[in-house]
C-alpha cells in the first residue's frame, strides 16, 4: 500500500511546487513535510516523495543520505544532537556526550531500546557563544551544564539523579 | 605588512546592523516600521534607476559577508543585463562555518532588515524571484523569516507591484538539512535545485548561469543587512567606517575561551587584541592565549603574537590568515591545540561532500593521522606528512573544502610545531589532549 | 568522428606547444585526445554530462592561476595548455595517490585487472609507493541488479554510471549515497538496477567496481583474444567486440560505433552469444533417406505432425552430406522440375551467404520456361519490445529481432522472394514439393505448426541450423551451421548500415560455414571455380547488387558504411548535447 500525504499536507505540497520553476527543487521541503507527517523519513516516504516531485527513489534516496538532519527510521522518537565542533568542544561537549550517553545507557549514535531517544554528535549549530550546545527537535538547550543535561533528559522523560543540584535559569533554553 | 589605513574610533561606534537586536518584537513588521524601516527600500525603488543603486553599492566598499570578501556592487555587475532567462537572488543563510554566529541573529531578531535587503537587491539587478536557504537546524529563524515575510507580503512589500513601481517580486524560505557544503554557494544551488549540495564546475559563476541555469545573485544575510543603511545614511557614512579596503561595520563572533563569548558589532579593522579584551572582557581565569582562530574554522590559526592584527580583509590576509565569516574563536593557554586540530579535522573530513578525488580521500587521511597522533601513535615524521598531504590538497578541487581545511591545519603545524614534536615524542595520549573535562558553560 | 558534417566553429590553441584548432564547444581535453595527446582521466566520458569530480586530468593553461580541469575547460583563443610538464607529472602523482589510499589494492581477484584505468594510470603516472598507513575504509559490495555487481571498495565515485542511468538508459535507477568518503553507488532499497542496457554501466566503470555478472571472475582478461564484430540480436546491429578465450566466448562489448550505437549494446545482446557454446550445438553433418510414405509423385502429403525422421539419419561428413544433397536434388529436379523445390532462407544470413543461396536455388532447382519455379521464403523471429535510451545517439533496441532483414530485403525480395510467405505454406502443404532446404540459425526458433508440420511430410528436407529443435528434428539431410562469432559476414542493420561481422572461433566440430557449403555445392555443380572468402564473395555481390557498388571489406572498415538511400534517421543529440539544451 502506497502512502499519501494528509488533505492539509497536500495542499501545502501543492502551494511547495509553486514557489520553483522546476518541480524537482521541491525536493528538501517536501522531505521535510514527510518527515512531519510520518515522524521520519524511512523508504516509504522517499517512495512518496519521489511520486510526488517526479524524480527516482533512487535519487531522492541519494539526497537523503546526503543530509544529516532529516529524522530516520532508525533514529529515536528526539533526537539529542550535541554540538561537538571546536566552539562547544572547547567548553566541553566531548565530556557533555559522554554524559548523557552515560545517563541514558546508550553508545553515541545509538537509539535506546524503547526507541524514544537517540543520541548523536552535530556539527557547529550556530550557537557558539552558548556553548556547550544541544538540541532536541525543536528546542535549542543551551549552556549545557551536567545540571542542564538532567533537565534536559527529564524533559525526555528520564528522571532526575538524586545527587543533581537546582536547575539552572529557565531562560537558556528556547522553543 | 603593508599599510593599512587606520580604523575609524571603535569605541565611539554606534551598532546599526544590530541596533533592536534585544529589543522587544524587534522581529515584527510594527517594530521594524515604527523605527524607519522599508524607508531605504521605497526610496531606492522610487527613485534610483537599478544602475544608480548598482553604482552606488560599488561606491560604498561592501565586500561580502559571507567569507571571501567579493565587493559586492560588482558582483551585481556580471550579471547579464540583457537576458531572456529569469534572474534569481539567493540569500545565503547557511550559516555553518564553525564558530560563526551573526546571521542567526538577524534571521531571528531583525528579518525585515534582511527582506529589505533582498528588496534593494532585486531592484538593482532586475530579480523577481528571490530564496533564502536557511540552514535546516535553525528552525527559529526559519520560523521568523517566513512570518516576517508573510507581514511583507499582506502590506505589499513582496508580490506585486511593490512601491507602485513595476516590480514583482517573491521571496521563499528554503530550508537546508544538515550539510556544511550548502553553506558554499554553488553547492547551495545544487541543494535548492532538489539535488546533493554538490558544489558545481566554474565557470560558468553563478552570475551567468547559477540556480536553475539561470543569472543568479548569491549574497550573505549579514551583505544584503547593510544595504539599508548604506541608503538610509549615505555612502560617506559608510565609507566613514571600517578601512579603506574594508569599509562598514561588521558582525564579530567571539566564541571559546573568552569571558563575554557573543556577537558583536565593530568597524572593520579593530585589533583583535581589542575585540577579546575591551569587548569580549578577556580570558577566564586572567588565562594566557594560546592560539586565535579569526574567521571561522577554514582561517589559519593566529598564535599569541599575533594579536594586534586588524580585523579586515586586508589586515588578516597580510597576516597569513583570513577575516571569513569573522567567527573568532578564542584558545586559551590550556588548550591542547592537537585535539584541537582534531576537532577542525573531524569537521572537514564529516562535511566533506565527497565529489573530488583530494578532498573526498584528503580530508580523511589527514583526519586518521591526526586521530593516530592524538592517540600516542604519532610517528615523528607525521607532521610532515600531514603538511605534504594538505599541499596536495590545496587549489585542486571544485570548490575549497579540501583549502578549508588544509589551510588552518598548515598554519597550526607551522606555529606550533615544537610543542606537537613534544607530544609526539612523549608517545601517549597527554592529559591535555582533552579539550575540556567537565561540560563548562561557564569558566 | 562522430560529429555530423558540420561546419565546427574552432579556436586556435596551443597544447605543449603544439598549434591545435579545437572546436569551440569541446572541452579541451576531448580535442587533446582526438590529436593523440593522451591525458589520463575517469569522470569525463564523452557520452555524459561533465562532472570533474576525479581531478585526473589536471593540467595547466596559460590563462588560468591554477591548474585546470580539461575535462570542464574550453578552448579560449590563443590560449596555452600543458600536460606534459613537472608540474602536471605532479599532479597526476598527487591524484593517483589520494585515489589508492581506500582502494583494496586486490589486483589479483579483481576482474578488471589488465584493462583498469587505475591500475593503467598509476603504472604510466602514479608513484611507486604509498605513504598511506592507515585503516582503509569499507564499502559495500552487492548485487545491483540482476546484470550488475558491485565492488564497493573498489569504486573511485566517478559516477559514470549513476550519470548513465540518469542521462541515458533514463530510470536513474543509481545514486550515490551517504557523504565524503563515505560515498558509495547503490540503488533504492528494493528497486535493482534492470534497464535493458544496465551492463553498460560495466563497460563505462574505469576501475574494477562494477561488472556484468555473467563475466564475474570467469577469465584474466590478458588472456581475451578480442575480435571486432557485430551483434546478432536485433536490428540495431551493435558494434561490438567479441573476447575470446580457450575456444569460447567470454564476453561480448560494445565497440563506439556513432552511427549504430554509440558506446551501448543490450543486456539481451551482451550474453547473445550464449547459444553458440551451448553443449547441444549441431555439429555433425547427418543424411537419412528420403521420407518413406511419400516419396516422389504419390500425390498429396498429409498435414498433421508426422514422426520427425532423425533416428533415420545416419552420421556422415561435409563431402558425403554435400554429395547427397546434390543427387537428391538432381533426381527431383529431373522428375519434377524446379516447381518441386523450396528453398527458404533467413533473416539471420549474412548478405554474401544470401547471396550464395540466391544463386544456389537456381543451380540446383534449374529453370524451365513457362513453368513455375522454386518455392521460396524467408524465415524470421516475430517482433520483440522496441527501446530506446531517454537522450541520444544512434543506440536502439529495434523490435525487428533479426540481424538482417534489412539485407535480406535488399538481396532476396523482388529477385528471390516475389510471394508472401502464405504462399510458400500453400505450395509445401500442396505436396508437389519434393525438395526443401530451410536454412534457420535462429536461437530459439519456433516455427509456426502449419509450416513445421509441412516439413515433415516432405520427401527430402535439407536443414542448416545451429541448435537442434524442430527443423532439425524434420531434416532428411542435417548440415550444421556457424553461429555469428564464427563466420564472416556482412550484416545491413534496420537503418541501412552495413557492417563486418568477423570469426572469432571456429566452426563446432566438422562443421564448416555456409559460406563454404554454398560455395562448394556451386563449384561441384560447375557454377563456380573455387571457394573464396567471404571478402571474396562480397565483392562479387557488390558488382552485382546496385546498393553494395562500391563497397568492399575496405571500406566498412570497422565501422561500417550505410547502404541503403533510405533517409538517414534524424541523429539525438548525445547526453551531453542534450544537457547543453
């Protein structure tokens, strides 16, 4: 059974291709259209998108490897990316990987068996004064001490170690 | 060094790309309206024929925001007056040159800056369709952009007949994915036409034959936010600020180990000794420094006795290194600049795109033995091997990833070879060779 | 070479040194390699789009700070290039080295080893040594398709072959996934690669990354004995190379051929020779007596399957068989008359053996005036599926698949056959046949019943085939045939061109080519001196045949030469034509 996108999903995949004089340049928004309406981007919904722009799998396959942002079937329900380039590396996020790997029980990559959160390294975010840096969908978690990463995780669901002190302003975190 | 004429008075300067920056609904049209905007781009519209608003932008110095520094005005001039085909603007917002942080600030809290921009920009060159490729990680900017430009669009400042005049114009939002490469313009063309950001053969530029095969313009956020004030206060005033050769204020990220890390507005041209010290309030700890990165990632390293060196495109290429996207990345004496050539190592080799042949094999190779040494197994004659490696990677490719990272890599091997000879003789991983132990939002 | 006779419009250059007009719109590296100045490179092919991703052809041109790409450059008046120089020696140094560090360095399992670019290029410009110590990278290796394997680890990312999926063959059933050094060719998970012409993708590959299957680790290809040819499975007629090893075919290639098919042959043509080594091959000359129970003059024969005579047919030689069928058909022609003959060819013939057995009808069936003559027809495959590549060149694959209808109708219509082949049923059914000789060579042939059955109730069958199946089974005297890798051979495909088909191998067993068995029955019957070789006959046909004037093996040289008036078809533009819009 083929998929198909929503009535309101279509309608904003019809509004997508008028804004491009060739169909194909639809192509990363339409991903990610996908990717919303599917919760990821898994073979099917390259198929789709593939039917839908009128290009290939197989190219739409190439373009999606190619990126490393859009969700995959394999990853979680969040993904954690932690900023790993020089800016957050240098205040820490090598050892703010290790920790949240640590805590959550999972390897750098990895997806924990519930499949509700993976965990992986991105570049520079953009973010460098706010180092070190994570994000998780579509909130940026900032200044991320261990304090911050418990906070963060429990906003994923993991409760909070005993041992972990207040948490930090409210205010370095953005949604 | 050759001479460089002298800054103007950075204390004395008053911010006008960011001046709301922090301001409430800074983001909104009402806002943005309320203190002046769109006057620039009614009056250009209005009253400047487009070669008027061309010659005007060479007059005024802007050079490119985005890395390389292209004047900007002449940039404009290649492109094809007469053409059957469509002429497209690409706003590059793809900021993701490590350590680079200025145009997030914009996209975010002044959009109507950057429409205003790309609406000046259009008129000048003759352009109805414009897109602004954002990358895919910023959603809040994205978000930002296209109610700002759906505010555009409702008071007629996008679509039709925009100020009355004949002149059409679109502007769409185009969200990246995760690609470093996107962030070079051509390989952003590629990404926009639905393909892998592959950077593409040039000639042709894109200015002849860019997106969709069509003249295309390629501008930075940061480029397109000044051309408002060049209009609203004059070419003089511009030129007033910054060098000779780099004329205008410009957006400074400092990030690492300093104790105000931010985006700062300076004029082009201020010491980077002042920029750490007297605007970013030094390094924690009253620590020493060990190495400066200048312009984002792909500049080579400055070392302590390089830190009177202007921040201009001039200034830093007299200096060996680069002004770039202007993304300062600060190394205090700690830092273990292996790990930290590492890290940059690692950067390139992951964003690599994987098209030509030196960088796609280049940068992994250099990354393996970068790996190697960091984990004692260095060999003494891997410095030379690594620095041989990154001559042959060097102007052999079709765009300059594989430079980006050779580049800084030569420039740490050169100036602090003495204390990576050291690490490699002691044959095990140093207790330094961690850039931070403790996730450290503050030092 | 290939271009139609246009007028080009050239700028004058200089390549080391060396003045060169090059066409304006070639990149300056196609033009180098049309003068014989070889430069070294992968990506570029001259039927895709330009990519200039693998860096090998480097050089350096006077207008330019840094070294240039040739494959991506075009000539600019009055400018300087070099590639032969310190500097581009250099470059090429540096490009081989970055090329070797992740390739698996396994020459001696690799099938392409002899014939790989990679290994051409770094023994005429790489260096001698490595100075990489490091962990190589892994990439797949798998099926691509049901034609195509991959060697992931061995591929240098040229994309050639995505390129070609994408630009001809049309599917872009290829991409290149993941990133940087990760980069690998893969198709979408669960749609393979299976366009018609998907081997190509081999052919193009310049290392030993992919390859059609079927040749996967069957033959050193040092050891190929190449033979220059022509494809028998369609009317599009595809140059091709057959490769030879040991007595039998390993593999067939396309051979670039502009006017026929470019740089591209068929999946179903590239293993078209399969049928020549089948172990059933026809390879014994057998004669049986004439067919009991309607023997000259009894009237009307039967319709209906009757018992095929084979178990009746004794082995005998070339001399013997030749010698039966020569009194067969005396003792019919002396009681009958040449109305008792059939003879019916096929489209799978070559023009001279046409020729021949145009000739040969008439030797052996005489003619009286006023009364009717032999029985003829010609046999043909029906109609397969028509393709064609979504841009460019000549390349197709025709419905027609037989090799040589087109020469068939050139030489046999009019002058040999003047019925449709209704009649020829008609008259074999009507039992005043006493003599019919059926030349197949057709792989896999079914002959309608109403004609197969005919052929069972005639008195004297005399089949030439290949492969044992329903004609043989019916043939009273069975002569075994050469398959296209053994015989030379003219060939005029769908669009009039003319091209050589030449032996490979020999003959199976006794068998010899028709082109010797025609001959030699015409010399017995006194119609001709002595047997000559195809190039021999050939240029009788061509004082004969008004098409063939003034052709001769000389001039088909390997390419061929159109033969027809029919109005050259219209010529695609190439990929990259196309591309350039």
């Amino acid at each position: 059974m083929s998929r198909e996108l929503s009535p309101e999903a279509q309608k904003e995949f019809d509004w997508l291709v008028t804004r491009y004089p060739q169909r194909e340049a639809a192509m990363l928004p339409t991903l990610r259209l996908i990717e919303r309406e599917f919760g990821c981007i898994d073979p099917e919904g390259m198929k789709l998108c593939a039917q839908l722009i009128g290009c290939s799998p197989a190219k739409v396959f190439g373009v999606v490897t190619f990126y490393t942002h859009y969700k995959r079937e394999t990853d979680g329900e969040n993904v954690v990316y932690v900023c790993g380039t020089l800016p957050c590396a240098l205040r820490g996020s090598d050892a703010l990987a290790d920790y949240l790997c640590d805590r959550v029980g999972i390897g750098l990559g990895e997806t924990t068996e519930d499949r509700k959160i993976t965990i992986k390294k991105v570049e520079c975010l953009a973010l460098c004064d706010q180092a070190p840096v994570c994000q998780v969908e579509d909130v940026d978690w900032l200044r991320v001490s261990k304090e911050k990463a418990d906070e963060m995780l429990e906003s994923l669901g993991i409760p909070k170690r005993e041992t972990a002190g207040a948490a930090a302003g409210g205010e370095e975190k953005r949604s | 060094m050759s001479a460089i004429s002298k800054p103007s008075d950075t204390l004395a300067f008053e911010p006008v790309l960011t001046r709301y920056i922090g301001k409430k609904d800074s983001h909104t049209l009402d806002f943005y309206l309320s203190h002046g905007g769109y006057d620039a781009a009614k009056r250009v519209v209005r009253d400047y024929k487009p070669d008027e608003v061309i010659d005007a932008v060479k007059k005024s110095g802007l050079r490119g925001r985005g890395g390389a520094g292209f004047p900007c005005g002449l940039k404009w001039s290649f492109v094809p007056k007469k053409t059957d085909k469509p002429k497209y603007l690409v706003c590059n917002a793809d900021e993701s040159e490590p350590g680079t942080f200025k145009d997030r600030v914009i996209n975010e809290e002044d959009p109507h800056q950057l429409l205003e921009g790309i609406l000046i920009t259009c008129w000048a060159v003759g352009i109805e369709t414009a897109y602004i490729y954002i990358r895919g990680e910023m959603w809040r900017g994205a978000q930002r952009l296209k109610a700002a430009i759906d505010e555009a669009y409702a008071k007629g400042y996008l679509g039709k007949k925009i100020f009355g005049k004949k002149f059409n114009l679109d502007v769409t939002v185009h969200r990246g994915a995760g690609a470093y490469i996107c962030g070079e313009e051509t390989g952003m063309l590629s990404s926009l036409e639905g393909g892998r950001g592959y950077p593409k053969l040039k000639p042709p530029f894109p200015a002849v034959e860019g997106l969709f095969r069509c003249p295309t313009v390629v501008n930075n956020v940061e480029t397109l936010a000044n051309l408002p004030h060049i209009f609203n206060r004059g070419i003089e005033w511009y030129r007033s600020i910054g060098t000779e050769e780099s004329p205008g204020p410009k957006l400074f990220c400092v990030s690492g180990h300093v104790n105000k890390p931010g985006v700062y507005e300076r004029p082009l041209g201020i010491p980077l000794r002042e920029l750490i010290y007297d605007v970013c309030g030094g390094i924690p700890g009253d620590r020493g420094i060990r190495a400066v990165i200048p312009g984002g990632s792909s500049a080579p390293f400055l070392g302590p006795d390089e830190l009177d060196t202007p921040m201009s495109y001039e200034g830093l290429k007299d200096a060996g290194s680069m002004l770039g996207s202007a993304g300062v990345i600060v190394l205090d004496d700690t830092t273990d600049l292996l790990s930290a050539l590492l890290n940059v190592g690692k950067f390139y080799h992951h964003e690599s795109c994987g098209q030509c042949t030196p960088c796609r094999e280049g940068c992994g190779w250099v990354e393996k033995i970068l790996q190697r040494m960091h984990d004692g197994r260095g060999r003494s004659e891997d410095i030379d091997l690594v620095d041989e490696i990154c001559n042959q990677m060097v102007g052999k490719t079709i765009c300059v990833l594989s430079d980006a990272l050779a580049m800084p890599a030569q420039s740490v091997l050169k100036k602090f070879r003495p204390e990576l000879e050291k690490l490699i003789a002691q044959g095990r991983p140093d207790v330094l060779c961690e850039l931070a132990r403790e996730p450290s939002p503050a030092l | 070479m290939s271009a139609p006779a246009k007028t080009v419009e050239t700028v004058k250059i200089k390549v080391n040194g060396k003045e060169l007009d090059a066409p304006k719109d070639q990149p300056v590296l196609q033009t180098c390699l049309d003068n014989g100045i070889y430069i070294p490179h992968y990506c570029y092919h001259p039927a895709l789009s330009i990519s200039g991703n693998c860096r090998m052809c480097l050089c350096t041109a006077s207008n330019a700070p840094k070294a240039v790409i040739s494959c991506a450059t075009f000539p600019a008046e009055g400018a300087e290039y070099t590639t032969e120089s310190e500097e581009v020696k250099k470059l090429r140094e540096i490009i081989l080295e970055f090329l070797l560090i992740n390739h698996p360095l396994d020459c001696p399992v690799c099938d392409q080893a002899g014939e790989c670019d990679l290994q051409e290029f770094s023994f005429r410009f790489g260096k001698d040594d490595s100075r990489f110590e490091e962990e190589k990278n892994y990439r797949h290796t798998k099926k691509l398709g049901t034609n195509v394997r991959l060697y992931g680890n061995r591929c240098i990312v040229c994309t050639r072959c995505v390129r070609f999926c994408e630009e001809i063959a049309g599917d872009a059933e290829l991409c290149v996934r993941e990133r940087g050094d990760s980069n690998i060719i893969d198709t979408f998970p669960g749609i393979p690669l299976e366009n018609p012409i998907s081997g190509c993708v081999a052919d193009i590959c310049p290392v030993g990354a992919l390859f059609v299957d079927d040749f996967v680790h069957k033959t050193r290809v040092f050891f190929l004995e190449s033979t220059t040819s022509v494809c028998n499975m369609c009317a599009t007629g595809c140059s091709i190379n057959v490769d030879t090893w040991q007595g039998e075919v390993q593999r067939l290639r396309p051979r670039h051929n502009p006017d026929v098919n470019d740089y591209w042959m068929c999946d179903r043509g590239r293993v078209g020779y399969k049928y020549s080594g089948a172990a059933e091959r026809l390879s014994r000359y057998e004669v049986g007596p004439a067919r009991a129970g309607s023997s000259a003059g009894d009237g009307k024969a039967k319709a209906g399957p009757t018992d095929p005579p084979r178990s009746t047919r004794a082995p005998s030689d070339f001399g013997k068989a030749l010698a039966a069928v020569s009194d067969r058909a005396e003792r019919v022609r002396r009681e009958h008359g040449p109305g008792a003959f059939a003879f019916v060819a096929s489209a799978w013939m070559s023009v001279e053996e046409m020729f021949l057995f145009r000739r040969l009808a008439t030797t052996l069936a005489g003619a009286v005036p006023g009364e009717a003559g032999p029985a003829t027809g010609i046999l043909a495959v029906a109609d397969g599926e028509a393709w064609t590549p979504r841009v460019g060149g000549a390349f197709k694959i025709d419905s027609d698949r037989n090799p040589n209808r087109k020469g068939a109708e050139m030489l046999l219509l009019g002058s040999f056959i003047s019925e449709p082949f209704s009649v020829l049923l008609d008259r074999l059914e009507s039992g005043a046949i006493k003599f019919a000789w059926v030349v197949g060579g057709i792989p896999d042939f079914s002959p309608m019943d109403r004609f197969r059955d005919a052929l069972g109730a005639i008195s004297n069958v005399v089949v030439t085939d290949i492969l044992p199946g329903p004609l043989s089974e019916r043939a009273t005297i069975l002569l075994p045939a050469a398959s296209f890798v053994e015989k030379d051979g003219v060939f005029v495909n769908g669009r009039g061109w003319a091209q050589r088909c030449r032996a490979a191998l020999p003959p199976p067993g006794e068998t010899r080519t028709e082109l010797d068995l025609f001959q030699e029955l015409l010399r017995r019957a006194g119609e001709r001196e002595r047997v000559l070789s195809a190039q021999g006959v050939y240029a009788e046909l061509a004082a004969e045949v008004g098409a063939f004037a003034d052709t001769s093996y000389k001039t088909l040289g390997a390419l061929g030469a159109r033969v027809t008036d029919d109005e050259p078809a219209e010529r695609e533009p190439t990929g990259r034509e196309a591309a350039k819009r």
